[in-house]
C-alpha cells in the first residue's frame, strides 16, 4: 500500500495509464459485470494501492478515483454503465455496484475519411460532442430535467467511435469563432419550427425567445422550463407601457462589441452552476498523454494486423512535424507508448498486461507497428448509428451555416453526402445554433442570380409582414450577427424585359448621407419567399458598394423607437448598433433607429423582463398583440397535448 507523508493512502499511477487499464479489464470481460472488488483486484494502479479493500478508508479512496477515471473515459466518449448487484455479501465484500462497458446492442460503422475531411470532421465532432439532445434521448421517457443544466459536459454516446477510424482528429485546429459561439450556448431545447422538430443550442431565455420569434409559426415543445420562461416574456411584453419619446442632454452613442454570450436573469438560472461548467477552449482536441494513449490504443485495435510507420503513427496522433529533431521526438514519443500499452505487470493476472501482441522484430528493425489481440478493444472501434446520425446533422448544419469558412462549407458538403448514405432515413436530427441561420430556401436563386449578372423577381415579406413582389439585380449577399441579407439594385427598368416592366419599383426615398435617391435595397434573405431567374435586355452597371456602407441603407429611413429599461448595464442593450443611452430613473432610455418593425417587436419581446416602456404607440401595439398571439397559440399547443 502506498503512503503519503501525512499517512493518509494515496493513489499510485506508475505508468500513468490507470484509465487504460480499467478499459482493458472491461473489455476483456464483456459482456460479464465486474464489481468494485474485481476491478479494483485486477487493475494493478488500483491493487497497488488499496490491495483487498480492507477498510472503508481504502474502500472509499478506490471509489473517488474511480469515478474520477469513468468520467475521463466518459468525456472522451467511452461510457461504463453500473447496476446494483442482485445480492450483496458483506462478508465476500461486494457491496459495491457493478460495471461493464456500456456498448449498445448496435453494432460500430466504420467508415474511411481523407485528409481533407479532417479539419471539417473536427468541427462537426464538436459541435456533435456539445449538443445536448441525442435520438436516444429523445426516445427515452421524459424525465424532469432543470433547464439550468449547461450542456456540456453531457454523457457521451458510447464508443469514442471517430478517433479510432479518423486517426489525426485531435490534432487539428477548430477555428476559435465556432469554439466560442457553440461554447456559449450553454443550453438547449426543442422547437417546432414548420413542423419539424430542431434541437436549438442558446444562450439564456432572451436568446431563445428571439429565435422563436423570429420563426412566426413556432413554438417550444420542451423542456417545460424553457416554455415557462417563454410565456414569463410574453406576460410582461402585455403589460409595456409608452414610453416618452424625448432625448436628454447626457445621451452616449454605444458601439457594437462582441459579446459571445448573455447574463441570464431569471429565477431558474444559477450563474454559479454556469459559471461552475463554463468550458476552456478547445477541450476535446488538446487532450493529455492518456487521451493520446487511449486514441492510439483504439486505433489500433480498428486495424489489428495492419502496419503502420511510428512517423506515420506519429504525425497521426501529435501532429506534423516542423522539423527532423522534432520528427525524431514525436517518433520516441509513439515508440514510448507503444511500450506502455503492451507492457506486462509484476503480476501477469493484473490489467496492464498486454493490450496487444506486438511484432517486435518488424518494429526493431524497421519501426513498423503491427498489432494483434487487443483484448476485445475492437468492439470500441467506429462510430454508433446514433452518433453517426448527430455527427451527419452537425456536419449538414455547418454546410449551411456561416460559422466556416467557404472552403470548409463546400467539403462539408462533399462530406455530408457521404454520411448520410449511411444514416437510417428519418433518424438525422435538426440542429440549430440561435443567431447563427442555415442558408435560406432562397439562398441558390439569389447567388445564382449574382453570378449570372441575372435580374430576379422576387417574392418577400416586408417588416409589417405583407407580401410583396419586385424586380430587381442582386448584387452581394452578407451575414451579419449569424444572419443573411441580400443586397439589390432596384433600378432596373431599362434591362427588364416587357413583360416584367410593372415589376420594377426604384427606391426613390432620400438617402439622408447623400441626398440622393437610395436605389438599393437591402432586406433579411430569409424573408424572400419565392426568387425567379429572369434574363435582362442586356448587361447592367451595378456600381460596387462596401458591405459596411451597405448596412447603412437599411437605417437611412427607418423608424425612430424608444424603450426603458429597470436597469443599468445590461448586456443585451450593449449589442445594438447605433443605439444611444441615457440614465433614467433606476434603469436607461435607449434610442435607435429600426429598419425592421419586426425585429423589434421580437426583441422588446425577448427582453420585456427588463423593459417596461416602448415608444412609438405603432411600435407598442405590434408589440402587445403579437405577445397575446403567442399566448393563444401557446395554450392551444398545450390542449393538444393534453
């Protein structure tokens, strides 16, 4: 038994591969359950330490650190599940629960990626990795789950599935815009949106009540935590009142900052919970030297009897080396644990003998790995169908997303249509990132238009929700805050053909920065309905505007709004653009010019916990009659639910 200075036992990892050896135990006696004594008995780090579990001192130090062990096995994607033994004897000592690895009745796909799928797979796997919602939960029963629960970590889905077919997915870099948007949205819940049901990753209840309302048609379906939330809005957006449109003296312009997430004032939320489970950059990729080990072993047991190099090996697992020197340390450091994990203990009947049978003499003379036996470790190797179908939505939801760059978005794409063949129909599930919009139905026609020098004939709605029809030359599509907008040049009478004339309609409004007529027109993508190609007479001059001055004609003729606040310094007042504040009474007045009457109405609504007044009375009306709207809506949801 190992003793530490003060007496007490302590943990002894001679090898430093403690978590391996409980893998190995497992797996060489699945299906078969193991108590905390046979663990404990065969795992040599374990026995070292606390031998027979004589005490409950040595029985509850092998307890702690092997939960510690699971759950580093567990957010790596390897999950052990427990019962309670059908009896328990004191005398022979198994009063503890039992263990097995937790492997499904499915069997691993596995499937074989290039190179150039690498830094995609990474992203997706991330994304796939912090989401919440899985197709196993969802047929699970419903169980009372606290919506203050951040999403990660979560249980894994079995099987650390990818790094034992995708060797090199934990050495590539995901780009630290995606880490810090999917980190923030700490929750989620399922929406309803035009009948299909997508999981929704959100900040706090603000967030997710914009997201809902700017989806006209949806609704939360659970958790009932989030629809309470919801409605608590809705309350309070009834009861705003009108606010004094007058401007003080002391106003401060407020410059748009990058705020990757918000503070969450409702009674439900813990901030010390969410502060408690915040993650730190990209967690699932850097991994340790056990992570690394444990990838290693899983690879190899997916490919027992292949050979591979300890540089191919090497530059797999740690990366591509900048130099000779460097290629030689990364070669021992493989060669290193390449003994490790085939290293024999003093006692040849305790976990750490052997996970494999080596080829000593090919490695010797040649260093080639070659690998045999792996103790039953191939059943970890490949993906589970239920990953797999979250990994395709994750990879699907980042082709049509902006969070990659273009390059990536087009081999997502090539990547998608490959997992996907091997998706059961109808088991993909909806992802869905608030603020961060897939690519509308009408976003082809409007990139086809652009790159064509075609004319488009479109159908949209405007921010009062009517529909309209026009004709005009697409010229720029952009995202701005996670959304697409389209940018047309409306004068376009000389190019259409005849029969389109009555289409065309010049914005002639004044732009007030120029004194001219504005011409362009600048509108939310997802608000165009149906885009029809039309060939123009001839070519036509567009002139080359910056996506920034662009921006800018959306506000040149908006509508002045007001509302207060019951506070100073909150956060999601600090994220409109050109927006001014004041103090008033216990809170603030901010100003701002809307180019959409319907976004605002969203927004009073997403945040009417904290605003008790709006202006302008046409501002307000929307506002309360779309909140009783949703309240109707929402109560005739739940008697059909019922």
């Amino acid at each position: 038994m190992a003793e530490g200075t003060n007496g007490r036992r302590r943990f002894s990892d001679k090898w430093g591969k403690h978590e391996l050896d409980v893998l190995a135990v497992l797996s060489s006696a699945f299906p078969q359950w193991l108590t905390s004594r046979q663990i404990a008995q065969r795992v040599k780090a374990y026995a070292d330490s606390y031998g027979e579990l004589a005490d409950q001192a040595a029985k509850a130090a092998f307890a702690k650190q092997f939960q510690r062990d699971r759950a580093k096995l567990a957010a790596m994607g390897i999950a052990i599940e427990s019962r309670q033994p059908e009896y328990s004897s004191k005398s022979e000592g198994q009063d503890f629960a039992s263990y097995r690895l937790q492997l499904g009745d499915e069997p691993r796909i596995r499937l074989h990626f290039a190179q150039e799928d690498l830094p995609v797979l990474a992203a997706a796997n991330y994304l796939a990795r912090s989401i919440s919602m899985s197709s196993s939960n969802q047929q699970q029963p419903a169980q009372h789950a606290s919506r203050t629960t951040p999403r990660v970590p979560q249980t894994p889905i079995p099987g650390l599935g990818l790094d034992s077919i995708a060797p090199g997915l934990g050495t590539q870099t995901i780009p630290e815009t995606l880490v810090k948007v999917i980190d923030s949205r700490r929750f989620a819940a399922t929406v309803d949106v035009d009948g299909e049901h997508i999981n929704v990753a959100y900040t706090d209840s603000d967030d997710l009540a914009m997201f809902v309302l700017e989806h006209p048609g949806a609704y939360i379906v659970s958790p009932q935590e989030a629809v309470d939330a919801f409605n608590r809005r809705l309350d309070a957006a009834v009861n705003l009142s009108l606010a004094d449109e007058s401007s003080g003296d002391n106003g401060a312009t407020v410059v748009t900052s990058a705020i990757s997430s918000h503070h969450d004032h409702d009674d439900e939320d813990d901030p010390e919970t969410a502060k408690a489970h915040q993650k730190k950059g990209t967690s699932f990729q850097t991994g340790s030297e056990v992570d690394r080990r444990l990838r290693l072993m899983l690879f190899l047991s997916a490919h027992l009897g292949e050979e591979y190099s300890l540089a191919e090996l090497a530059e797999r697992f740690i990366g591509k080396a900048k130099s000779e020197d460097e290629l030689k340390k990364f070669v021992n450091v493989i060669h290193k644990d390449i003994n490790t994990l085939t290293t024999v203990s003093d006692d040849g009947e305790m976990a750490g003998s052997q996970f494999f049978d080596i080829d000593w003499s090919l490695l010797d003379a040649e260093g080639i790995v070659s690998a045999t036996n792996s103790l039953g470790l191939e059943r970890l190797a490949g993906i589970s169908p239920q990953y797999l179908s979250l990994l395709t939505a994750s990879v699907s939801y980042l082709a049509h997303s902006p969070l990659l760059p273009q390059g990536q978005r087009d081999q997502a794409r090539s990547l998608y249509e490959r997992l996907h063949a091997h998706v059961v129909p109808g088991e993909t599930p909806w992802l869905s990132l608030t603020g961060y919009e897939l690519e509308p139905r009408s976003f082809s026609a409007v990139k086809r238009a652009i790159s064509t020098d075609s004319l488009l004939d479109m159908e949209y709605t405007d921010g009062a929700g009517r529909t309209r029809r026009r004709l005009v030359a697409p010229a720029k599509i952009f995202v701005d805050e996670g959304v697409y907008y389209a940018a047309v040049w409306t004068d376009v009478a000389d190019v259409a053909p005849k029969d389109k004339q009555h289409l065309v309609q010049k914005d002639t409004r004044i732009n007030r920065a120029t004194g001219k007529p504005r011409i362009w027109q600048v509108l939310r993508l997802a608000r165009i309905e149906h885009a029809e190609l039309v060939k123009p007479e001839h070519a036509i001059e567009i002139p080359d505007v910056p996506v920034n001055e662009l921006r800018k004609w959306s506000f040149d003729n908006g509508t002045a709004a007001v509302f207060i606040t019951d506070e100073q310094d909150l956060a999601f007042t600090k994220t409109l653009s050109g927006a001014t504040i004041e103090p008033y009474g216990t809170g603030q007045k901010v100003h701002l010019t809307v180019s959409s009457d319907s976004w605002f109405v969203a927004f009073c609504i997403a945040h009417a916990r904290h605003i008790s007044a709006v202006a302008p009375e046409t501002l307000r009306t929307m506002i309360v009659a779309r909140a009783q709207r949703e309240l109707s809506v929402g109560q005739h949801e739940d008697t059909d639910r019922d």
